[in-house]
C-alpha cells in the first residue's frame, strides 16, 4: 500500500511540474562560472565528443563508439575511433578497419582496413590478428599471403577468439565465417 500511494504522490507532483506539463522534460543547461560548470552534462554523446576533442580517452569513451556508429553517425564514430585508436584502444583499431572497409563515414579504402587490421594485430589483439589473418588470406588491401593469414588466424584462436578456432577447425575455409553475400568484395580485382 505505501508504494502505490508514494507512486501516486510522485506522478501527482511531476504532472504539475511546468517542466513536465507539455509530457516533456526540461533539461537545465550547463552554466560556466568563476568556480567551473554548474550542471555538466554527463553521459551524453555531446559530453563523449567534448572529451575526445579534448584529447580524454577512456574503455567507456570508446566503447561509446560502437553505439554512435550503429545509430548511422560514421563521421563522429570515426573521429571518436581515430582518437581512441591513437591512444593504443585496439578495439577503435578494429572499429576503425570496419569503417575503412565498407565506406561508412568516408570512402572504401581495403589498404586502410587492413592497415588498421595490422596495427591491431601487432599490438596484440586476437581480434586484429584474425582479420589481418583474413586480409591475408583473401589479398584483400594487403598482398596476398595465405600462410601468414592462417598462422594469424591461429594465434588468434591460441587467444580464445571462438571464430578464429571455427575458421581453423573448418580447414580455413572462409565462407564459414564471411556470408556468400560479400563474396564480390573478396574476388580479385584484376
């Protein structure tokens, strides 16, 4: 009895509130002063942006990358990557070469996902290891080298990535993990 009746207290005092009058709600901007900001805003895309330009990255910073570039905004997905990429994230590297590759926030540019590709795999990455193994393997933004690609692959499945070992165990047969739709992105260019 006592929730329903705080509920009720609560949406009586916020049905009166002018800020939510019009069924939306107000949100108080920030305010510079001598002693900093009053009411920063926080978790917000703006707030991201702000740090990034700003030269702050963080695992969440980046990791709000992902959501910004599935909601179809490439371009800031790409500088939040880019940053991020520069202060060593290599997930913003892979980020980076999924861009590259299918032209999303600039144009289609293999050599650059697979650049982006190798500089993740060098640092270390499973997940850089197993798509440089890809790039590799299929000569695709890097010349061709089918060996080198499945010794990458491996490593990557030494390092727990679950694609990488079913790649392996299916004898580096690639439709396995590209679906037959990309098959035109992948055929010699020549």
């Amino acid at each position: 009895m006592r929730i329903a009746v705080s509920a009720v207290f609560v949406a009586a005092c916020l049905a009166g509130s002018p800020a939510l009058a019009d069924g939306t709600a107000a949100v108080p901007e920030s305010i510079e002063t001598e002693g900093g900001t009053l009411n920063p805003e926080e978790l917000t895309l703006n707030r991201v942006m702000k740090d990034v330009a700003e030269g702050r990255t963080s695992m969440t910073i980046c990791a709000t990358g992902y959501y910004i570039t599935k909601s179809g905004r490439h371009a800031m997905a790409r500088t939040l990557f880019e940053r991020c990429a520069a202060e060593g994230w290599t997930g913003a590297m892979t980020w980076m070469s999924q861009l590259d590759d299918n032209g999303l926030g600039g144009p289609e540019n293999p050599d650059a996902a697979a650049d982006w590709d190798r500089r993740a795999a060098d640092a270390g990455d499973p997940v850089g290891m197993f798509n440089y193994g890809l790039d590799l393997m299929r000569g695709r933004g890097v010349a061709r080298n089918e060996a080198l690609g499945r010794r990458l692959v491996d490593e990557a499945a030494r390092g727990g990535l679950g694609t990488a070992r079913r790649l392996k165990d299916a004898g580096y047969d690639l439709d396995v993990v590209t679906p037959d739709a990309d098959n035109w992105k992948y055929a010699p260019a020549f």
